[in-house]
C-alpha cells in the first residue's frame, strides 16, 4: 500500500520525474504539527526569520482554528509566504532554535506556512483592500523575490507600481532558478497572481538598459533588484569543451522546456562541480533526466558545505555521490567533447574558512572520473550589462550594487536596490525581507519629496 | 470570494460589549496591571477577581493547580483549590475606578462578589456601585470554603437561599444589572435557575468548575495538589467540562429564560461560538487565558469574524440560541432513523481501531479483509457511529442512510 498522507515522496518515486518532493499537509496534520507547537513566550523561531513573521502567532491561529487569520500574519511579513514556504532553508532560520528541539524535533515551519499559503490560494481570497490611490509611479527592475515584494508593499500602500522584467516570465530565480521537483512553476505564478491582484503591473520580456529614461517617464523612484543572473566560472583547462555547462543555464532549460532540455545535453555519467543549493538542484536535475551517476565534487566537507542540510540529504537519499574536500584540476575532453574529470583532495591551511585560497592540494590523491557532462554550480554573479546602464549607482567587485543596510538607498537619490544584486546571492526570504525594507524606505523618500 | 461587514459587538443586561469575549472572575482578572493588559488587548471587559468585605479572611495554601493531562495533551483540564480574591473590596473598589476612568464605556468592568450574610452582600454592591462597576456578578458556586448556610456546601445547591440571597443583592444593586453565577453541580439545575430569576436577577453565569479529584501520585498515595501531605478536592475547568457547560447553558436557555453569560471550557472561537449556538450572549474565558495568554482575544475575534463574513451573518445577535431548536428530549428523536456505517478506503490507514471498536464495543459488523482492509457488513452494522469516533483520519467513515433492515440477534 502506498503512503498516502506522508508528506515527503520516497527517494525511488521522486526520481523517476519532476513530482513535487514535499506534499501539502492534509488538514489533520496541520493541526497535528500545529498543536506540537509549544508557542513559546519569546519565541525564537520568529528571531530566526529574516522576514519577522510571527511564527509563533500564526501557528496559533492554526490551532485555533484562525486559517485566515494565519495567512494574514504571515502576507503581512511575508508577501510570499507559500513560494517561501516550500524552499526556505527552515533548519539554518527559523527551526534552528525551535523550542521543540529539546524535547522532540524541531516544529515543521516551513511546511505549516506552505499549507496556510495553500488553502488560502485554492480558495482565493482578495488581498486586503489597498489604502487611498496615490498617483505616483514607481518603476521596479526585476521580478525576483526582491522586487516583488517591493512591489506588493508600495501597491498596498496605494502607489502605481509597475516591474519591468527582462525575461518571458515573471518570479527571477524562482521561475527559471529553482527547479519544478522543488517548486511548481504553478505555485510562483499563483502568488504572483495574487501580488497583481493587490494592483502590480508587470511587463515582461522588458529589459532595462538606462534607468535615466525611467525618471524621463514620469517614476519617481526606482527600484532595482535584478538579481544575479549571470554564472561564475572557475577558470579550468577545458572548461569550453562541449557538455561543459553552467548550472543556471542548465536548470533554466530544464524549467523552461519542463523537465527536458534544448540547449544542453545530460550524458549518462555526470559530474557537479560546487557545494551551494545551485549544486544540488543541478545534481538531482541531472539523475531526473536519466543521468546514470552523478558526482558531485566541492571543496568543503559535507558539514562544511554551504547547501541546505535538508537539499544535501534530499540528494544523498536520492543516490548522488558526494565527494568532498575535493578540488578540480581540469575537465578532459577527445575530439572537442568532456570525456572526463581529473580532481585532488584539499585540507584546509587555516581552519573554518572554507574558501578556494585557503585550500592546499594533498600530493598523491589526484583522481578522475569519466564523465560525459560537467555542470559548474559554483556561483552567480551579476550581469555586467545592467551595471553599465544603471548610471550613477555606485557598485563593487564585479558589478553588485552598493546600498545602504536598512534603507536600501544606492548612491544616486531615488534609486533603492537589494536582493541578491546587494547582499551577493543569499536567499529568497532575505530578498523579501530586504524588499520589504527598502519599500517602507522608498515609501518615506517620497513623501518626503511631496 | 463575497464577504459582508460583520460587527462583533452584543448587549448583554442592557452593557454594550465590543465583542462577546470576556475575562472571568479568577487569576487573570486579580491584578490591576494584568487587567489593563487583557484589556488592552481587546477583550470586551473583565469580572474582577470575587471580593468579599474587608473582615473576611481568606488564607490560600500552595501549591493550588493541577494540570489534567490526557496522554501527551497537557491541561486537558485544570484543577485548582483557590479560594476567593485575596483582595478585598477597599482595593477591588479602587481598581474599578482606575480601570473605568482608562477604558471609560470601551470595555465592561464587572466585578464578583460573595458574602456571609444579607450585610455584607448589600455592603460590597453598595461599594460596587459607587466605584462605577458595570455589572455586578455573584459567587453562588465556588466549590471551596463557601460561606453560604451549610459550612462547604455551594451556595447555589439550596434553592431557597439562592433565591434569597439574589433578591437581597437585587434589591440593592437596583439598576445595576446583577448576573448569579452557579453551579452545575446540583440535581436540577433549572430549579436552581428559577429561583435566580424569581430572585430578581438579570441574568445567569453558566456555569462554575466542577468538583473533582485531579489524580494521585501512586508512589505515596497522596492526591493531587500535595499541601503538606493532604489534599482536598478541586475545581475543575478547562476543555474537558466543556460539554457539561454546553448541555448546562442550553438547557437553560430553553427553560428559564434569561440572558447567559457562558463559563466552562472554552478555549477557541468555535467553543465560544458553541456556547453562543446554546444560548449564551457572552463567553467568559479563564483557564484558556492562563494557559496560553491574554493574546487568545486575537484569535477569538478573528476566527469569529472570518466565520460570520462566509456564513454571511452580519450580526453576534443572530446567531445566539441557533441551535436549541435541534435539541430535544430523548422520546422526540426519530426511531426510523436507519444509518450504516461507509469506510472511505482511499482515506483508511488499515489500523483496524474500528474493527477493534465494533468487535468489542459494537455489532460485530467490520470484519478486516484483504491486505486489513475493514469491510462493513451493512446488515450486521447499527449504525451506532463508534467506529466513526474511533477512527483516527478525519472524514474517512460516514453515517449514511441505509435501505438495508438490520439483522436482529437470535440468541
Ligand atoms: C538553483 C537555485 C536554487 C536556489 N534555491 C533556493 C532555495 O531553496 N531557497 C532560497 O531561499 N533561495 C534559493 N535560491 C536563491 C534565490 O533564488 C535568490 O536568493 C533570490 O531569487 C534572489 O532574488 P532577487 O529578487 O534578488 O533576484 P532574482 O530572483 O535573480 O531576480 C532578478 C530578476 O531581474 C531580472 N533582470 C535582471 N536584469 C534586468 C534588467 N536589466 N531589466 C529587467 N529585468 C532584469 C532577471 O531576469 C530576474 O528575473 C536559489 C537560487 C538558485 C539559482
Ligand atoms: C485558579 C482559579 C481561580 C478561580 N477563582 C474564581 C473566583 O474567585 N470566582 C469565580 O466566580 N470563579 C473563579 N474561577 C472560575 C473561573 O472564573 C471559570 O468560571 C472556570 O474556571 C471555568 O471556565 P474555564 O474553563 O474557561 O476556565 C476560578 C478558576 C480558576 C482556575
Ligand atoms: S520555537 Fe518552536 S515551539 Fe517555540 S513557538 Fe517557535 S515553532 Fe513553536
Ligand atoms: S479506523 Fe479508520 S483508518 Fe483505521 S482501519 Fe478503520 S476506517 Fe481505516
């Protein structure tokens, strides 16, 4: 008999396709999950949420049968409460100093958040009512966590906002990013329904190159979360053999041509370069397209790695090969095509730092591997061709922009940023929560102008 | 999805309440600077703590709670050996003052009281009246150390002095609304709640803990709460008496005939709401609020609200007393009624809780087939619905109306 109501598919099942890991709770295991909560009096789960949603009161309002109440505590804090609800890495924020963990396990957050979300969309419930229509246009850069929740703020607070965003689709990251076996395209385009209903604009397929042309038309302040979209590269012999891939332009083929791919090609031996979530989602991509082993490769020890514990176990159940403290050395390739891999083992030359420098080579365990595909997962960085449009805006290293902690404010006055293209590549809730900021920012900037 | 505009607000003995929940007499309202917080926090008004005169000496003993717990369910129901406010009225009097100058007509201050003789009653309501209280409440039923007329005996399981003693504070009070909070723990209640409103009383507190005895530590015999090695029993509150207060509140909303303020158990807006469906125009809160805080009233408007807007009633008024025309006395109920019992097999775990249930505690009509799969023999099943309570997945059996005779013993 099959597992009905488990909420986690089985390692074999999840494999064979893109079928969404982790099920909605049913109502009894809400409940269930909901009434485990000890609502601790100063309860640290809310200290652990970037967003500040009171994890505390909207569990609460589970158990006491509040479901609308729930969804409003958590929309208030968290405009993407069910998207984050599904790939926010619980164990490192929120769940890390459950309460619970001392006398059980952690209280399951993240999946009580997504359920909320959940009846709350299946029964469409209009946002709440927006205040006083303001006249005043704000343009928005990017349709990623960052400016979506920058958006449904300054809309609430009556604005006319509009995001342009470059690619087909809305949601950044979320929807070309994150793969389907983790988030459904369904559920980002159902909460950005939800954020136009509360009276969004967004255009599509709309790149912005100057952002001098968006004052020329009348927006008063101007927001820029365009995110990172660009893939860092490591610099190998052989890096541009054919079947070298990076992993966003992999997982955007497969999302885009949902569950198969275009423009890349998965052999039946794989090897993951990298040890983030981008690795992972590479790395189980790659066994759901029929990849027949999968290594993956990064410096750090499988304690050190700085993927989510849940996506790192997720990928071992599934049957990736982890192999760690390892550094590449170069991609082998015969006729123009990767034929394999050739690595060595590393220790660390000063303890917890867990960087390429810091990595020294242990003569003696260099190894490779026969491979007919490598995906570089090793980190965004940001697309050099935005930087030179954003005149004005001051920015550092390879292009991310410099804006101040708290107000979001870049050098040039009325321009706001944040998201990954400020704080480098974090997550999807911090990009809210610095959304968040940033709009309470732009809101007080412009009435300040009046 | 369509909402309506929904108003929370109620009258009760003539007091407008901003919603129908209330803090009642007991630790959360025996305090000045926690009653203001509860207030603060939305609840429509508070029933200050029972006082009584100035002379009266009331000593407490610790420890004076114990939890009821129900498996790994904490404060199923609460115990406790309480007594009355350690406050007398020199200070309730004051509070009242201080609290109806801060709140003004935006939250209800009521206050309990109780006596030992006509005096001393007639004494606090004056006292009462004169601090600006909005509703007087009288003990009649704390289930220790009572000063009625038989030493430990409730005041509201003799008939005569509960009649008595309400007309002496009816008299005095005269336009305050007088609200007689009593006791279930009597042989007939609506006796007891005729004499009240023969009394003279404006409306009914229903109704008070319930005697008990919370456990024993089977290591040294000694029952819960240990006070220096003895025990005594305790009132009970909390979850668990809920469906007394139900069944005590609805029944006297069919019988007697004045305005209910509802006591006993509830903990959510749905038992508040539960309460109101039996008759209650109010619901005070007690053993909910020490357990999970004063922050409840959030949840209780809320959830109260969101429900009215999608039933589409507009109103608290209207949807008091909804449900007593559906309670009846026994010999009304239907004997035609023919139901069976249906197992949804795409819901079922295969735990066999209702083969066990029915083997045991029923008609012998589950049998567990291929792979326990429980298969209900129409004919055998009476329909009795305990397979329905013991089964652990929402949803998954229901009652429907059977052609099917049933198959009668025949030895
Ligand atoms: C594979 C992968 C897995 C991840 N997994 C998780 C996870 O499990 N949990 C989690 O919390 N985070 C995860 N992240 C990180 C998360 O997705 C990002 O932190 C988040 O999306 C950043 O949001 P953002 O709004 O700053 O930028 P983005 O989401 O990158 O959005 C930026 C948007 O701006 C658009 N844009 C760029 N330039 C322009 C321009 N000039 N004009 C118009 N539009 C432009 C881009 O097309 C894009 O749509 C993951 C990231 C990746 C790549
Ligand atoms: C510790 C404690 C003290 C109480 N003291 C009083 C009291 O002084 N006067 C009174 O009328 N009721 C008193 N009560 C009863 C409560 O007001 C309430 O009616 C009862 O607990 C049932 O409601 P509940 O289930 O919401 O707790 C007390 C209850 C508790 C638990
Ligand atoms: S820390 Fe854990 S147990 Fe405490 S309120 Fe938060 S989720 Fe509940
Ligand atoms: S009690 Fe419910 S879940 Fe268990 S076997 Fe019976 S029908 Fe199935």
């Amino acid at each position: 008999m099959s597992n009905k109501t488990a909420t986690t598919l089985l390692p074999e099942e999840r494999k064979k396709g893109f079928r969404e890991i982790h099920r909605c709770y049913e109502p009894h295991q809400a409940y269930l999950e909901a009434s485990r909560c000890l609502m601790c009096e100063d309860a640290p789960c809310t200290k652990g949420c970037p967003a500040g949603v009171d994890i505390k009161a909207f569990i609460r309002k589970i158990r006491f049968h509040n479901l609308r109440g729930a969804i409003r505590e958590i929309r208030e804090a968290n405009v993407l409460a069910g998207i984050c609800g599904k790939v926010c890495p619980q164990e490192l924020l929120c769940q890390k100093e459950c309460s619970n963990t001392e006398i059980d396990i952690p209280i399951n957050i993240a999946a009580l958040q997504r359920y909320v979300a959940d009846v709350e969309l299946r029964r469409s419930v209009s946002p709440s009512a927006r205040q006083f229509a303001q006249r005043i246009k704000v343009a928005i850069i990017g349709s990623g966590p960052a400016g979506l929740a920058v958006a449904a703020n300054l809309a609430q607070k009556g604005y006319e906002v509009t995001i342009f965003e470059a690619e087909a689709k809305p949601g950044g990251l979320l929807t070309y990013g994150i793969p389907p076996h983790r988030l459904p395209s369904s559920a980002v385009q159902k909460e950005i329904r939800y954020i136009k209903r509360i009276g969004v604009k967004i255009r599509c397929k709309t790149k912005i190159m100057n952002i001098d042309e968006l004052f020329k038309k009348d927006f008063k302040a101007i927001f820029i979360g365009v995110g990172l979209p660009g893939a860092r590269k490591i610099g190998l012999p052989g890096e541009n053999l054919k079947g070298v891939y990076t992993a966003l332009e992999f997982l955007k083929d497969v999302i885009t041509n949902k569950g198969r791919t275009k423009q890349t090609k998965i052999g039946k031996r794989v090897v993951v370069i990298g040890g983030g979530d981008v690795a992972m989602d590479a790395a189980s991509c790659a066994l759901r397209l029929g990849a027949q082993r999968v290594d993956l490769v990064c410096l750090e020890g499988y304690d050190e790695m700085p993927s989510s514990p849940e996506e790192r176990r997720i990928c071992w159940e599934e049957g990736v090969e982890i192999n760690t403290r390892v550094m590449p050395l170069k991609i082998i390739g015969s006729k123009g095509r990767v034929t394999g891999y050739k690595g060595i083992g590393i220790r660390w030359r000063k303890p917890g730092l867990f960087i390429p420098s810091n990595a020294i080579p242990i003569p003696g365990t260099e190894f490779s591997l026969k491979v007919d595909t490598v995906i570089e997962a090793i980190g965004q960085i940001p697309d050099t061709g935005n930087v030179k449009g954003f005149k004005g805006i001051e920015t550092a290293g390879p292009g991310y922009i410099v804006a101040k902690k708290k107000t979001f404010k870049t050098s040039r006055p009325g321009v706001f940023a944040a998201g990954d293209i400020v704080n480098r590549g974090a997550t999807a809730v911090q990009a809210v929560a610095d959304g968040n900021a940033a709009a309470e920012a732009i809101d007080a900037y412009l009435k300040r102008k009046r | 999805m369509k909402t309506i505009p929904v108003n929370l607000g109620i009258e009760f003995c003539g007091v407008k309440f901003n919603n129908p929940f209330i803090l009642s007499a007991a630790p959360p309202t025996d305090d000045l600077d926690m009653l203001k917080r509860g207030l603060e926090m939305g609840w429509a008004g508070a029933v200050l703590k029972t006082t009584s005169v100035e002379k009266n000496k009331v000593e407490l003993v610790y420890p004076m709670i114990s939890g009821l717990s129900f498996e790994n369910k904490k404060v199923v129901g609460m115990g406790n050996i309480d007594l009355i406010s350690e406050h007398h009225i020199d200070l309730v009097e004051k509070r009242i003052e201080v609290l109806k100058k801060e709140f003004g007509d935006e939250r209800v201050i009521a206050a309990s009281i109780m006596g030992a003789k006509k005096e001393d009653w007639q004494h606090l309501v004056k006292r009462l009246k004169a601090a600006g209280v909005d509703i007087i409440e009288c003990s009649f039923s704390c289930p220790q150390g009572s000063m009625g007329e038989v030493p430990g005996a409730m005041l509201a399981q003799s008939i005569p002095a509960t009649e008595m003693v309400t007309r002496w504070v009816k008299s005095a009070a005269k336009k305050t609304p007088v609200v007689i909070k009593i006791t279930p723990m009597v042989a007939d209640i609506v006796a007891v709640a005729n004499a009240v409103k023969k009394g003279g009383a404006d409306a009914i507190c229903a109704s008070n803990t319930i005697p008990s005895l919370m456990g024993i530590d089977i290591e040294n015999f000694i029952p819960n709460p240990n006070v220096a090695g003895k025990t005594t029993y305790s009132g009970l509150s909390g979850p668990a008496i809920k469906p007394i207060t139900l069944k005590v509140i609805s029944e006297l909303s069919k019988t007697v005939g004045l305005p209910i303020t509802g006591t006993g158990g509830a903990v959510n807006w749905i038992d508040a709401l539960e309460f109101m469906l039996c008759g209650a125009t109010t619901v005070q809160f007690c053993t909910a609020v020490m357990h999970y805080g004063y922050d409840i009233i959030e949840d209780l408007c809320e959830g109260l609200a969101f429900y009215m807007e999608e039933k589409g009633i507009s109103r608290v008024k209207d949807l008091i007393g909804k449900s007593l025309p559906y309670i009846v006395g026994h010999d009304d109920l239907s004997r035609k009624n023919r139901v069976t019992s249906h197992i949804d097999l795409k819901k079922c775990v295969r735990c066999g809780l209702c083969y066990y249930a029915c083997q045991d505690g029923g008609h012998q009509a589950i049998e567990l087939g291929r792979e326990r799969r429980p298969e209900v023999d129409e004919e055998k099943c009476f329909g009795c619905g305990l397979c329905q309570s013991a089964c652990p997945i929402d949803d998954c059996i229901e009652l429907k109306e059977s052609e099917k005779p049933r198959k009668i013993a025949t030895v």
